[in-house]
C-alpha cells in the first residue's frame, strides 16, 4: 500500500512491535547492553549518557525577560552538549516521537532503520512529515549522519536485522525540561488525517 509520507515507498507499518517483540534480545544484543550499561529509555530502546560537555552557558531557551533574574535556579544553564549512545533491538525496536529543543546530530554505528520526522517548527496548519532510511548503504541513499533540528517531532523504528546502534550529540545538552512526547491529539492536530492512520502506532502510549 503506498504511503502519504515523502521518502516512504510503502505504508509506514512496524515490522517489529513493542507489544508484539519478534524475539527476545539475542545474545549478542544482550552482551552489547551489557557491554555499553545501555538502561530502558521513557522514548523506547535503550541509551547511555557516554559524555555531558563540564562547559556551562547560558539556558538559551529561556524567554529573553527572564534573563539574569533565574539566579541560581538549574534553568538558567545547559551543559554546552550532551552524546549518547541510542540502541533499537528486536525487544525494543520502536522510539516513540518526541522533540528536543536542541538539535541533535545523530550518526549510525551498526544496523538499520526509519526515522520520521514532523516538521512542527515550521508555517502552515498541517506541518511536513519526512520519512528516510538511516545506515550504511550509501548506494541505496542511506543516511549515516543527519542532524534533526529543535522543535521536530522524531518517531524511529528498527526495519530489519538485529539492532540499530546510533550516537546522538544534543546542543546544548539532554535536560528534560527541552524534552516532550507527542500525545494523540498532538498528532491529530499537526498532520492530516491520513497520515494520523500511518503515524498513530508511534504516538507513546
Ligand atoms: N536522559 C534521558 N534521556 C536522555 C537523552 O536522550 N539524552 C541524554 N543525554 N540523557 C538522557
């Protein structure tokens, strides 16, 4: 069935679900969890802080009034970056759209996969929806680093073979206060209606 989404050649459907994992992790898969201490992540998958910048700046995302009042208050500064480590597996194949307000550069250690990515920060009601693969086949015009912007939405899925292993650098860095999930309405609101049929399973629930 053909897809509403550029950059997607068919409809969007997970091949590996949360509620339905084809498999227990592998072996190999587990040794890797073991190996890099990934923990569950609230998105889906697994991740592991592997560096957070010692160098401190301002919070450039608070509103410009409250500049120099926010004292000592966490808010007022992110470390400059933050990089993990971001696993897919057969167990946990799905991350669940949420945006960050930094941008995030993100590069393929090993594996494949889909990312879509709702366009929230840009004009018009309905916001753009982009869909591409992410690995190692450059011929077949596989991404290995891509840079998501702050403010998009981003929903991943594992479409093949045992795991997608990727590394994120978020400028500034991870807090969760620059963090939210994209909730059914949310969805519902920012993309047309036949693309909520295609998207809702990478809504979190
Ligand atoms: N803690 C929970 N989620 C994340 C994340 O995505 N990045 C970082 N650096 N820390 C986290």
């Amino acid at each position: 069935m053909s897809s509403t989404i550029p950059g997607a050649p068919s409809k969007l459907t997970p091949i590996y679900t949360p509620r339905h994992p084809s498999a227990e992790e592998s072996p190999s898969t587990q040794s890797l969890i073991a190996a890099l201490n990934l923990q569950p992540h609230i998105e889906g998958g697994y991740f592991a802080e592997i560096d957070r910048n010692p160098l401190v700046i301002p919070n450039p995302f608070l509103p410009q009034e409250n500049e120099g009042d926010a004292g000592d208050d966490d808010d007022a500064v992110r470390n400059a970056s933050t990089s993990i480590y971001y696993l897919l597996s057969r167990g946990a194949p799905q991350g669940c759209f949420h945006r960050n307000k930094g941008r995030t550069v993100h590069t393929v250690i090993e594996g494949r996969g889909r990312y879509v990515l709702i366009h929230a920060d840009e004009e018009g009601e309905k916001k753009r929806v982009e869909s591409f693969v992410v690995g190692r086949d450059f011929e077949r015009g596989e991404k290995s680093v891509w840079v998501v912007e702050g403010g998009k939405f981003k929903g991943s899925y594992l479409i093949g073979g045992e795991r997608l292993l990727v590394s994120e650098t978020v400028v500034p860095g991870f807090e969760y206060a620059d963090h939210d999930f994209l909730t059914r309405d949310g969805l519902e609101r920012l993309v047309k209606e036949e693309q909520v049929e295609e998207l809702e399973w990478l809504v979190r629930r």
